[in-house]
C-alpha cells in the first residue's frame, strides 16, 4: 500500500499506475497507432511504452481518453486489458483492422462488432467456450453514431476472433502447408453471416464479461476474403480511429446524464 507522496506502483507490463489514465481507453493493436490516435485529440502526450504495449493520454472535446496497443492476439490483449482495469479503466474500445468475410463489405470501410465467435485460446483460460463474447450495448450504439455522424461507411456484425494469422484464416504460410480443412473456412463463415476476421475482440468481450467492464470494438477493413481484394488504407485506420474517439466523446455524455437522472445505465429516452 502506497504511503502519503509515495508514487501508487505501476502495473508490471503496461507501466501504468491508477490514476495515470481516465476510465475510458481506446486498444489498438498496433504501438505505432497509439499516436495516430491522439493526432485526432486536442492534445496527445505519451504515458509509457513498454515491450507491445505503449500508452497514451489526452483529451477530445472537454473528455479525458486513453489509448494501449495490445499487440497481436488474445494473449496479450489479455494483459493489457485486465491491468489497464485494475488501473481504473472500465471502458475499452478496439480499434483495429480486418478482413471481410461478406462480398458486400468493402474495403476501407469499417465493421462494429456486436459480439465475436471465439476461436481463440486466451478466454479459454478464464471461463468454458460456451461462455458468450458479446460487446457491450452502450458502446457499440455509441460507435454506430459516431460512424453516422462522421459519415463512415460501416457494418455492424459478428466477428470471428482467431489466434492464427494463417491457419486462423487460411492465409496459407510459405510452406504451402494447406491441410483440407482450409479449404471450407471462409465459406463456413460467410454462410453463417459472420462480418469479419480479426484477432483479439472476443478475449476482450469475454473479459468484459467476467470482470465487469465495458467494451466494443470497430475495425477498418483491410481485405475482403470473399473476394479476395486486398486493399489497406491509413485513411480508412485514421477513420476507425476518429470514430471510436467520438464514440468515448458520446458514452461520456451519456454516462454523465444517466448519473444524473440517478440510472445505472443510459437509454434513449433518458
């Protein structure tokens, strides 16, 4: 326990102590982005970086937000989201990028995930695969009007978290090693309406779940594996990141009026 002027310790990997960052953050995956972030702030300034977590902090119209890489996949995305949490975070939003399972989701344009099938190893950890990986309501209505008000093509829809760039998405490694499996992959998804590929969304769900925070997440698309159009754009990431940081910018109206009125939670007619 911390004694009067002492410094309160800092977490053992994202090198940040309670009080360093506000409640809600934004997880992307990529270090290099956490300053792509805060160039859409009114001011950025970096908080840590350390191995693939690197912190930052500033505020967006009169509200204080934080970011964190997390790296690539559940295993790291788990750290970085239980000890931002322990630190006083109890808002994430991912901001990453993706591939489109669907023909009609183009590239550039962004998918909000509403929940995730978990192909991923992380969560199995914590709970049984039957637990669900849903995102929190508040946040992902709070993106779909961020992305309407900044007039962001989107889709909302599951998304398919795996821990495999290859094997996970049948993106064949150099070795050609393609067993028959593969081969039915992506229309199985595609035929069970699943939006997109990514990595980390549903460990981050599932640890919402379990510890009681809130999370979303939006992802620009970068290819399409229906399609196979591969089309990645800094714009359509720099657009990704605008819209999760109007999302924080609304949830925290939301949250004010919603303590105000004396609620736990916000609805429309609030």
């Amino acid at each position: 326990m911390s004694g009067a002027g002492t410094p309160a310790p800092r977490k053992a990997h994202v090198l940040v102590a309670k009080g360093d960052l506000p409640r809600y953050a934004l997880l992307p995956g990529d270090p290099a982005r956490v300053p792509l972030i805060g160039r859409g702030w009114m001011s950025y300034e970096e908080v840590s970086s350390n191995r693939e977590f690197r912190v930052g902090r500033g505020p967006l119209d009169g509200v204080s937000l934080g970011a964190c890489s997390t790296g690539i996949g559940g295993p790291s995305t788990d750290i970085a989201a239980v000890e931002l949490h322990d630190a006083g975070v109890d808002t994430f939003i991912r901001v990453g990028t993706c591939a489109a399972l669907q023909p009609d989701i183009a590239c550039g344009s962004l998918v909000i995930s509403s929940g995730a099938l978990r192909r991923s190893g992380a969560a199995d950890a914590y709970v049984d695969a039957g637990y669900p990986a849903v995102a929190d309501h508040a946040v992902t209505l709070a993106l779909i009007e961020a992305a309407e008000t900044l007039g962001a093509a989107y889709t909302v829809g599951i998304s398919a978290s795996v821990d495999s760039f290859f094997a996970g998405q049948d993106n064949p490694p150099p070795t050609g090693y393609r067993p028959s499996h593969f081969a039915s992959l992506i229309d199985d998804l595609r035929q069970q309406r699943v939006a997109n590929v990514e990595m980390e969304a549903a460990t981050l769900f599932v640890l919402a779940g379990l510890m009681g925070f809130r999370a979303g997440c939006v992802c620009a698309v970068a290819s399409n594996r229906a399609t196979r159009e591969r089309r990645p754009s800094e714009a359509s990431v720099e657009m990704c990141a605008a819209v999760a940081s109007k999302a924080v910018v609304l949830l925290a109206k939301r949250d004010a009026a919603a303590a105000q009125a004396g609620k736990r939670f916000w609805y429309p007619g609030l």
